[in-house]
C-alpha cells in the first residue's frame, strides 16, 4: 500500500500542482522558527530540543490521522498516505535547509555524546 502511495503521489504531481501545497509550506517554515526562536539558544542540547519539538508533532499527528483513516477503512489509509506525501513533495526546494539540519543534528548528538 505503502508503495501504492508513492506512485499516486509522483502521478499526481506530474499531472497537477496544487496552490494549497506552498500554504503548508510556508506554515511549516512559520513553525519551525517560532519553534527555533523560543528553544534554540545555541547550546547543542538547546538544539536538539528544538529538532525534536519542530518534527515530532506534525508526524505524530500524521500518524494518529493515519491510523484512524485506516480503522475506517484501508482505502481512507491510502488516501490520507497520497495526500501526506503529495503535501510534502513541494519541500524539496527546502532541501539546502534539510542539509544543514541535518548537519546541525549531527554535531548537536556528537556534543551531547561526547559531555
């Protein structure tokens, strides 16, 4: 199904890009530095409670949504995983703010690793 997802996703964005996708956008990139202006103080611990706090509740909220379509029924599953993936595709054009993420991410575990 997973599978099945993926590929309606890449079809839809090759047939149709919707405008409601940069709205997500922008309201994510809202979240993530008001999330960043109140956690981060530049200490690596600060950092990774902010990564943590920025991305742990959208998923855990896709995946609640994701769980209770699929009680519904398997088909309200599928279509809530097209609509996430559609919903995100539109990121990629953030993906030089992902490299630094993640290189953030790794130099705030190594300093919490090494303390």
């Amino acid at each position: 199904m997973n599978f099945l997802a993926i590929l309606i996703a890449l079809g839809v964005e090759q047939w149709r890009t919707f405008a409601w996708r940069d709205a997500i956008a922008r309201s994510f990139v809202r979240y993530a530095r008001d999330v960043e202006r109140k956690l981060n103080g530049g200490r690596a611990e600060q950092a990774l409670l902010a990564t943590v706090a920025a991305v742990v509740p959208p998923v855990l909220v896709a995946l609640a949504v994701y769980y209770v379509a699929r009680g519904i029924h398997p088909l309200l599953g599928l279509a809530w995983n097209v609509l996430v993936l559609y919903s995100v595709m539109g990121f990629r054009r953030f993906s030089h703010a992902a490299s630094a993420m993640v290189a953030a991410w790794m130099w705030a575990v190594s300093s919490v690793l090494r303390a």
